[in-house]
C-alpha cells in the first residue's frame, strides 16, 4: 500500500513519456482464474501456402522526396500489390530497413519464421498484427477466410501510416 507502479514509453519524450501512473491505494483479494486452456489453434505449416509474396518495408528517396513505402511504391489507391484467392493460404516474406509493426487487415496470420529461426514467444498465436524490427525479415502464413473484396495493410506507426506506408490488396 502506497507504492507507486508508472508506465513509461520508453521511445516517448516530453508528454508522450509517461503514460500513466497507478498509485495502490488498498489491499484486495484476487478471485479471477485463467483457463488452463485459452483457446485451440491449428497451426498452419508451410505447405498450405499455395503463393508466396514479398513486401518490403523502408523509407525510399532523398531529401524532401524521401517516402515510407512498400516495395518500394507510393500508396496508390485501388491499386493492389497483392490479389489473393479467398479460402486459400499464402506465405507472406516482410522485410525492413526500420521497426514497422505490419498490420493486415481482416485477414489473420501465422507466425512461421523470424529471421529464418522460429519464431518467438509473443508470436504465437492468431495474429492481426507483427513487430518486424530493423532489418529483419519475418514469415507469415496468411488465411484469406473471410471475404472478397479490396483490403490495406499497412505500417502501424502513426507517423508511417499517416504518411500513407500502406496498400491494398484484393482478395478474389
Ligand atoms: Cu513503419
């Protein structure tokens, strides 16, 4: 009782450093329990993929030219890099110059590899979004179950996605 706990964002300076701060104001019992099991996944493997893709995330062109793109391309709207079938499962290759953490949208996927090695710990999992760090490259086995249509994935950055380091794809 009385201890403080802060929550710093260690990449944050001035306002944006510390997020927040819980002062323990009492004693209390805890009487939640987790499940021994939380959920069942079917790991995908590597031979489901009927396609594989590259994406390349990384800040191309000089000076005021300079952009954050996806292999190298602008975002360009209703231009695709990508054109998925639905029900099938793809292996896609990101690779980086920088920390971009990749977000596909309404198409979840699998961890396969990290730096050719398997992948960590916080990778397990159904994922919607991975942490691919500077200069790393990391495999993902992606499901397209959900729908036809045009899609985005993009950077998660703020800074990245408000500079359009994004692209559609189709899912046919
Ligand atoms: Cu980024």
């Amino acid at each position: 009782m009385g201890s403080t706990v802060t929550l710093v964002n260690t990449l944050g300076t001035g306002g944006t450093r510390t997020v927040m701060r819980f002062r323990v104001a009492r004693r209390a019992a805890e009487d939640a329990t987790v499940p021994r099991r939380l959920a069942d996944v079917r790991p995908l493997v590597r031979t489901d993929a009927v396609a594989v893709r590259r994406f390349d995330f990384r800040r191309t062109g000089d000076g005021p030219h300079a952009a954050w793109t996806i292999n190298g391309e602008p975002f360009r709207p209703g231009s695709p890099l990508a054109r998925p079938r639905l029900g099938t499962t793809e292996l896609w290759r990101f690779s980086s110059d920088f920390h971009h953490p990749i977000h596909v949208h309404l198409a979840h996927f699998q961890v396969l590899a990290r730096g050719g090695r398997s992948p960590a710990a916080t990778d397990g999992g159904w994922k919607d979004t991975v942490d691919v760090r500077p200069y790393e490259v990391v495999d993902v086995l992606v499901r397209f179950a959900g729908h036809r249509g045009r899609y985005m994935m993009h950077c998660h950055n703020l800074e990245h996605e408000d500079m359009a380091m994004m692209a559609d794809f189709e899912i046919l």
